[in-house]
C-alpha cells in the first residue's frame, strides 16, 4: 500500500512547489479552460505522472513485494514499474477532471470553493484522485474491494493531512 502511496504524495507535493516556484512554465497551459478551468494543465498530467513512475521504481525496486504487493515478476522489471507508478500518477490528475467540470458547469472560478455546497466540493476535492488511484491499486490487487477500500480511506486521509501541511507553509493557497 505505501508503495503506491509514498511516490503520490512525493510527486505532488514537488508539483505544488513547481507550480509555486511557476517552473516547467512551457507546460502551465490549461488543458481546457472552459471544460476544466485553468488550474488544470499539462505541466500536471505530464510532471506527475512522469515523475510518480520514477519515484515507483526508486521505491519499489529496492522493497520488492514488501513495498508494491506485485508478484515478483513485477518488481523485477523496472519498465513494468514505471508503468505502474505512471498509471497511478495519471490515475491521480484524471480523477480530479470530473470534479473541476462539475465546478466550471455551476460557475465556480478555478480554484475557489462552491459557498452552498462547500462540504460535498471539499470531499469531492480530497477523495476524487484517491478513487482513482484506489481503483488502479484494485486491478493489480485482482480486485480484492476490501483491501481498495483502505487504500482508498488511507489515501484520501493522507490527501487531507497533507493538503493541511502545504496551506500551513503556505505551499498551498486553500485546502
């Protein structure tokens, strides 16, 4: 479970300081800013899931199934664990579309909050990716539900401390 874990969380907190520090600006244009609004952008999808498929492999490949949970074949190839990690890294930032379309359909400015249903956006904020990487994880976990589903409550838990630390050093604007 760490495994996949510990790279996401790496991976993005590096990409909120590249997005703080406006690096890899050639890429900082919004994959549609009508659809999804301008927050969204190609430095993302390609900075998070290149790099989470690195820091998978420099994870996983010293720990072995410790760390990933992939049967040994897995951890062995390193162009298998990238691929895993950059799934996971894709999993991530796709998940997070629907909910930003949802907000630009109702008229909510790109990174701001909805005032009448602030709770439902903020949930929808910190559980959106982890349901993506929880349904990955499940694939190459043969669909054990059980097991996705603390992932998915450990996931999005670590979304919600770590979206906490990053507004407190102020990395971060909102939470």
């Amino acid at each position: 479970m760490f495994g996949a874990l510990i790279p996401l969380i790496v991976s993005n907190v590096l990409h909120m300081v590249l997005v703080k520090k406006n690096r890899w600006s050639a890429l900082a244009k919004p994959i549609n800013a009508r659809v999804f609004g301008d927050n969204k952008t190609w430095r993302g999808v390609v900075f998070v899931s290149f790099v989470n498929g690195l820091l998978y492999c420099l994870i996983n490949w010293p720990g072995g199934a410790w760390m990933s949970f992939l049967p040994p074949f897995a951890w062995k190839d390193l162009g298998f664990l990238f691929f895993v990690g950059w799934l996971y890294g894709m999993a991530y930032v796709i998940f997070e579309l629907p909910n930003s379309w949802i907000k630009r359909k109702m008229g909510i400015a790109p990174g701001e909050s909805s005032t009448k249903y602030r709770g439902f956006f903020a949930l929808m904020d910190k559980t959106d990716s982890a349901l993506g990487v929880s349904l990955v994880f499940a694939y190459f976990h043969d669909m054990q539900w059980d097991l996705a589903g603390r992932f998915f409550l450990c996931a999005s838990l670590l979304h919600i401390v770590f979206s906490l630390i990053l507004k407190a050093i102020r990395i971060k604007k909102s939470f």
